[in-house]
C-alpha cells in the first residue's frame, strides 16, 4: 500500500522493532474536516508521513454548519501562514450584541486579530487541505474506515473504497477527527455521554432586502430564538429555534419555517429570500471520557459536542489538532525521552477545555432559551453585570474567543507558564511568524538563557528589541513551556 515514507527514530517506545514489516504511514487520520486537516498539514510539514481517510467524495460544497473564526483560531492560522487569506474571505465584526442588553466589545481584545470572522467553514477547509497537499500528505476520499485494531507499537485501520475493495492500513497512530458519530471512538469501546439539548435548530443561507442594523444579530424571547450574521458577499446565515415546533430532524423545513422563526425572535425576517440550502438539526452536550486509548486519539467533534452557541465548535477543534500535532511530530521523530508522557499531556490539556467550552456555550444557549419571567429577569440582570464590569466581560470575551484559554501548569512553575503567548515585536520579526517553522522559540536577551529547559525539537532563538532581561520558551502551538523574569548577563 501507498503511503509518505516515515521518517526514522531511535526511540524503541514509539517505533516497532526493525524485524517487523514497515508501516504505510507514520499516522492515519479519519475524517477531512477542519480538525484532520489543519492536523494532516501539521504533521506533513514536520516531516511525518500521514494518510486522511475520508468516506465522502472529494467535492467542493457551500453547505456548512461553522461561520466564524475566532480570535485564537486566527493566531494558530497566522503562526501557519494563513490568517490573513482568510480574513479576506469574510467580514469582521468588532462588537456582539446579544438578547438585545448585553454588548461585548472584542477590539479590546489583545490580539492582532480583535474581531469575529464571519466566513464559510469551507473557506477554512480550502486553506487548509492546500496546506496539507502541498506538505505531502495523502488524501483517500471515498474511503470508510471499517475496524480499527492496534498493539503495543502500531494501529491497523481496516478500510473499504469506493469500490467496495478492502484493505488494511498499518501505522503507528490515529486519530479520529470523525465528528460527533466517530466510527474512530466506537471502534475505541469509548461512550458519548451527554444530552441533547435543543432539537430541530434550522440553519440557512440566505439573502435579505432589508440589512440588519447591527452586524451580527441575536435575539431570544422565550419561545424562539434567533440568530443573523453576513458572510459579507451578500448571502446571510440564519439560526433559529421555535419551542412550539420540536420535530425531528428527517421533517422538511423550507423558508416560510425560517421567517416565522426570525419574525419571532427579531421582529423581522428581513425579507429573507433565495435561500441557497436550508437545514435541520438537533444540539447536543457531549464529551468523551478520555481523548486517548493507546495509540489512538480523538480530536474535535468526536472528542466534544456542544451547542453552537458562540461558535466554540470548529475553533475547539482546531485548537485541538494545534495542540496534538507537534507531540504526535515530537513523539514519532525521537525528539523526546518520554514520549508517552509528552503524549497523554494532549489530553490532560484539552480534556478541561473542551468541558469549559460545553459550560460556556450550553450557558449562552440556555440564556437564549430563558421562557420563564424569573429566567428572563435573570438574564438581563447577567447582562448588566457584564456590561458594567469589565474584568468580567474580558473574562467572558476571553473564554468565547479562546484568547483566554490557559493550561495547566506543574507546581513551583512560573506563573506564565501554559498561558498563551501574545504575538510578541521580536528582532527577528513577530513571534507568530517565527512559529511558522514549527519549532519552539526561545526568546530572551542576547547570550546563554541558563535555566531554559531542553525542548523536543529544535528551538528557534530569538531576542527581544530592548534591554529586558526576561526570557521565555514558547512552544509550537504558541503556549508558553517556561519562563523566567531575569537572565544573568554573562
């Protein structure tokens, strides 16, 4: 079978002894969504040979659930050379309004990029499987992963095409990226647990004669909720949910379901018309146990399942892959002593994340779903209470926006470390574009940092512009490994 050539290691715990077959890939990923593919472009770049299975024809579609890129997502995209394409793709929006009290101003948030961007998911999906192809990694479209079995030092995935050939697919890990019915996670043995929160949500893309007076426009008032945002070429996404009209997801809906619903929520449909798809879905809150079973990793929809409330989903996962791809590359290449350690960190880093982000988004939707005047009241005594304190507001905008997000870091540590790194004026030029070589950077005055720890790979060094003495090692999804407030001159 056909595969990218692995590359070597002297690491007897990750590789397979050199008596037993090679592999046809150093690691196999199930399923070309945004979260397999920024993974597949990772891993490809740093030299790590990787097939993406993927059961659906390769075709391009205008149909998709994910719209906005949040200001993280947009600096793990801009250290990968890709944030500004893709700002041009959309609009940007500065301010959300929600439930018509609440305002949230993002341009303060210390980012290059304070906004929301409203864009297709398939305008990310198109950056990055060109990323992934022009890297080197295997696309096999049409293809259904059937079993999946592994052992101490390899993972076989059991496939069949299009065709309906079978084969057999031997590597050294997998990841399932499968969405939120993983044939990956079933395959593991590992439950979903969770609930189903609002059934029959209707999304569409429209066009509108009237244009909303804000940007993005949310609105809930009891029975119905409602949601409107531009892709900025003319076409709407609309949202919505009516509590009197709870069907399954099989029952049709067209675009008269669709106004009513907004006239509902907004006092207005805008005079949507020409709907391009139109679409019915339920919401669920679910979450793996664990994101890892030996050689086999889950990531994305298939980890978690949240409602769409903030737009958290796609930015999760891909923020998800962020974090798998340079251990899985580490791992693989020897660059670490213990790789199974550096491995389970994956997980003891994004399972908390990923239940932060089913609070957060299942506190949003359930504020839009408030019927009751006692719900009511306390939703808008909520949106005071941002509106007038700020440190709670930049906490909920940094949390929404993944700018917020911090790991977990070991006792006695700096209190940088597992905090995200801002995009830091270095003399070699922007820290984000300095991680566009995937290797961790070390920042710091000019001569030796001692007490820099060694890192699993290689370590870009970098100085800083002024005469500050401090240093820090960030990593390559733009974390910070360590830090130190005063480096002796020597």
């Amino acid at each position: 079978m056909s595969g990218t050539p692995s590359t070597g290691s002297t690491d007897p715990g990750v590789h397979r002894p050199a008596s037993e077959p090679d592999f046809d890939t150093d690691v196999v990923i199930v399923g070309a969504g945004p979260t397999g593919m920024l993974l597949a472009g990772d891993l490809a770049s740093a030299g790590v040979g990787v097939t993406v299975l993927e059961r659906r024809p390769h075709e391009t579609s205008n149909i998709t659930r994910a719209f906005g890129v949040h200001a993280r997502t947009l600096e793990l995209l801009d250290a990968r050379g890709l944030a500004d394409e893709l700002v041009k793709t959309g609009t940007a929006i500065t301010g959300l309004r929600l439930f018509r009290h609440l305002s949230l101003d993002l341009s303060r948030l210390p980012s290059r990029f304070p906004f929301l961007l409203i864009t297709p998911q398939y305008e990310v999906e198109k950056l990055l499987e060109r990323r992934a192809l022009a890297a080197g990694a295997v696309f096999r479209h049409g293809t259904e992963l059937t079993g999946l079995d592994q052992s101490g030092t390899s993972v076989t995935a059991r496939v069949q095409d299009a065709t309906g050939a079978h084969t057999a697919l031997r590597a050294r890990f997998a990841v399932g990226t499968d969405g939120v019915r993983s044939t990956v996670r079933k395959a593991l043995g590992l439950p979903f647990p969770g609930v189903s929160v609002i059934r029959s949500i209707v999304l569409a893309d429209v066009k509108l004669a009237d244009e909303p007076a804000d940007l993005l426009t949310v609105n809930g008032v009891g029975d119905a909720f409602a949601f409107v945002a531009p892709f900025g070429d003319g076409w709407y996404r609309v949202m919505g949910w009516n509590r009197s009209r709870q069907v399954p997801d099989s029952e049709p809906v067209d675009l008269d379901e669709v106004r009513e619903i907004t006239r509902r929520a907004l006092g207005t449909d805008f005079g949507m018309h020409d709907a391009r798809w139109i679409s019915r879905f339920h919401s669920d809150e679910r979450q793996a146990p664990s994101y890892r079973k030996g050689r086999v990793f889950l990531a994305g929809d298939a980890a978690h399942a949240h409602s769409p409330a903030g737009g958290q989903g796609m930015n999760t996962g891909l923020q998800d892959a962020a974090n798998l791809s340079w251990k899985l590359a580490s791992a693989i290449q020897g660059h670490t002593p213990d790789p199974e350690t550096l491995l389970d960190t994956y997980e003891s880093e994004r399972h908390p994340v990923g239940a932060a982000v089913l609070r957060s988004s299942g506190a949003i939707v359930r504020l839009a779903m408030a019927h009751t005047p006692i719900r009511r009241a306390a939703r808008s005594l909520a949106a005071r209470f941002l509106n007038s304190v700020r440190p709670a507001a930049a906490k909920a905008m940094g949390m929404i926006s993944g700018i917020g997000i911090s790991y977990g870091a070991p006792r006695g540590s700096h209190r940088l470390t597992g905090r995200r790194a801002p995009d830091l004026r270095l003399a070699e030029g922007r820290l984000y574009e300095l991680l566009r070589e995937g290797d961790f950077v070390l920042v710091g005055p000019s001569g030796p940092v001692p007490g820099a720890p060694d890192a699993p790979g290689r370590v870009i060094r970098a100085h800083w512009t002024t005469d500050r003495r401090s240093a820090v090692l960030v990593r390559p999804d733009g974390y910070i490994a360590w830090a130190a407030d005063h480096v002796e001159p020597r």
